[in-house]
C-alpha cells in the first residue's frame, strides 16, 4: 500500500489545517493540550463548528450530511484533529449510533435522528454493558416485554459514558427470553427523560464522573423505536461495536501524544543528558514508533474496507488491541519521562480555570490522570482478550 499523500491529497490536508488555526478556539485546543477536563459545553461548541462546516460527521453519506470524503480524506482529518489539539468528537451518536441507522433503520427513523445528531438537537449515551454483561455481552439481562405499542423495560446498565448528560440511549434489551443469548436480543432507541430511568455517577480513579450506572423500571418505550427488527439486535449491535472499536484504537491521538512524548524526553535531562538518549528509554520510544507506523497501515486498510461498502472484522478488533496497548504506553512513558512532577495529583489542576501553584511543566499535572485512566482502554469495548478470541476465530479458524 503506497502510504504516500497525492497533490490533491496534500491540497486537502492544508485546507484541513487553515480550517483547524482558523475555526478552532485557543481555549478548547490549550484545554485539550493539558489535559484538562471538557464540559459538555465544549464539547457541543466543537460539534457545531464542525457541523457547521460539514465535517461532523465525515463518514456519513452525502445524501445524511457526510462531506462525501475518500477514505485517505478522512485519515488525513483524524490525524490532523489530533495533531490540533482539538476535542475528540463525541463517538455515541456520530461514530456508532449514526451508522447503524443508516444501515438497519427505517426511512422515518433515519429522517427523525440523523439531522437531531448533527444538529446537537439529541445527545446520544450507549447502553450496551451490564453488572453481569460486559465482555460477554450476549448475557445481559434488561428485558423489554411488548404491551400493545410500547415495550415496557426492567434492568439496569453500567459504565454508561456521559450517560448524566444524554437526552437519549440506543440500548440492548432482551425481548426473547426463551431464545439462545445472541438470538433474543433487540436495538431499542429510548428517552432519558421516560419516567422510571434513574442515572447513578460512578468516579473513576482519576476523580472523574464520566460513567454512570442508568436504571431501568418499567419504563415505556414506544415501538416506532425499535431499531431493524425484533430479536435481531445482536447483528446491530456487533455492527455498531466494529465502529467503537476501530475508534478506541484512536491513531491519531496516539500519534500526537506520540509527538508530545518526544517533546518530553528532550527536555527531561538524566545524568547530564537528555531522556531520549538514555539508550532503555529510547529502545521503548523506538518500539511505540514502529507499531505506530503499522497500526496507520492498518488503520487505512480497515477504513478501504468500509469504503468498499463493508464493514471491519477482524482487523477492528487488531486495531483495538494494538491501538489501546500503545496508548496505554505512550502515558506510561510520559508519566515516567515527567518524573517526580508527574507524583503529585492535585484533581482541581485539571479544571478549566486552575489558578493553583503548578508543579513542574505546566501539563505534567494531566500524566498521572491519564496514565490511570488509560487502564480502562484494553478493557472497555470488548476486552482486549476477547478480541484475541474473535480474530482466532474469524481468522484462524479456531
């Protein structure tokens, strides 16, 4: 595969940067930069300069508010946003829920939901894993009973991302008690504000309350939002899961914090010499540079695919776990290459507005936060191990 950019492709890659120096605030790119927590309020305020533009959601079709990009196009955006600073789009709505409709669901649901996630109209959450339902995911237990034209829920969901400030959760329930786990399972669309929903905050490690436990009971959802058809929500679901996984692998913030840790270990001195050239450190550095450089081949190959009208297997699942294995040691190397200024964890430090007293380089305060919270990446999104599972199977045979 010929990884080298064409003319028109590095026309394009400029437009993408004077678009970033141009229409992304100083203030969400340094928050971004440090590591500083984002408000829902950032996040949305990125999402509409980028709709505005027709670059939310860049994988979409034309004809459902895609820019219609090639997939080297969209490579070149990824990579370019991360290199910005800017905010990560949030995934729940563009990047999974999004593709799904437009693969299974109906014409009218296409028609209501589509413009309502471009537009910021509808804040999306998942609700996928369970207390007893995580890796294994076809265990899960939230039924939804058909009474008439609703489906009526029991049960509960857990780690359920920015699920606090969700209008709206794409769900897996059981409708079909009686089938095998795969087989009794459904895509239901349901509102946060339905009565009987209650959203518990979960705080990680890091201080964060960025996943919730969300509570099912007896809660009506109508029927017109059940997505594809009953009992077949597990092919949606691992649909859906190609989508999350290939985003975890996140390869464009691999390589900007890449980039950051190289700026690290030149300016740390040990005995006299910089980081970099301490000959353990530098074999580590050379090792996440190489596999960096593979998983972009990768990367590209699974996004061809989805271009050519499929969708990722295997290689998503290659990506999730080589894309979270070097994110986990990129902040393990920055974390080690800051030292002593990476020990003191003050949480307030990671507050837009932090007037406080820093404690070495000014974003060393994030190393630590971000090293324990990048634990989470082999584990969320099908663990790493059943990943290994999955390509054994669709790969090998075994």
């Amino acid at each position: 595969m010929d990884l080298s950019f064409t003319p028109e492709e590095e026309s394009f890659r400029d437009e993408v940067r004077s678009f970033f120096r141009d229409k992304l605030p100083a203030r969400l790119s340094t928050l971004v930069r440090e590591g500083k927590r984002l408000r829902k309020s950032d996040m949305e305020e990125w999402h509409a300069i980028l709709n505005e533009r027709g670059w939310l959601a860049n994988h979409w079709p034309e004809q459902w508010g895609g820019p219609g990009w090639s997939v080297i196009q969209r490579f070149i955006f990824d990579n370019e946003s991360a290199l910005a600073h800017a905010p990560r789009v949030v995934p729940f709505g563009v990047n999974m829920l999004g593709p799904v409709l437009i693969k299974y669901g109906s014409e009218e649901q296409k028609k209501q939901w589509l413009p309502r996630i471009l537009d910021g109209s509808d804040w999306w959450c998942q609700g996928y894993s369970e207390p007893g339902a995580g890796s294994d995911l076809a265990g899960l237990k939230t039924t939804a009973v058909r009474k008439g034209d609703v489906y009526v829920v029991n049960g509960q969901k857990t780690w359920t991302t920015l699920g606090q400030h969700a209008d709206m959760i794409f769900c897996l329930v059981r409708t079909d008690a009686t089938a095998k786990k795969q087989e009794g399972i459904s895509f239901l669309l349901i509102d946060m504000k339905s009565p009987g929903i209650e959203v518990r905050p979960i705080t990680l490690i890091d201080g964060e309350q960025e996943v919730n436990e969300v509570f099912f009971t007896d809660v009506e959802v109508p029927v017109a939002n059940l997505v594809g058809e009953e009992n077949m929500g597990w092919t949606y679901a691992k649909y859906l899961l190609t989508y999350e996984r290939t985003n975890i692998a996140g390869v464009g913030f691999s390589i900007a914090s890449f980039e950051r840790l190289k700026e690290v270990a030149q300016m740390q001195k040990k005995g006299g010499r910089s980081l970099a050239d301490d000959p353990l450190f530098a074999a580590r550095m050379a090792r996440v540079e190489i596999d960096l450089a593979n998983m972009q081949t990768t990367n590209l190959r699974v996004l061809a695919a989805v271009a050519g009208g499929g969708a990722p297997g295997a290689e998503s699942s290659m990506l999730k776990i080589k894309g979270t294995e070097i994110r986990q040691e990129i902040t393990s190397l920055t974390r080690r290459a800051y030292g002593s200024y990476a020990a003191p964890y003050i949480p307030e430090a990671l507050e837009a507005g932090w007037n406080g007293e820093d404690v070495g380089p000014e974003d060393a305060a994030m190393a630590a936060p971000s090293y324990f919270n990048n634990r989470k990446l082999s584990i969320f999104g099908g663990s790493n191990e059943i990943q290994k599972n999955i390509i054994s199977k669709a790969i090998l045979g075994l």
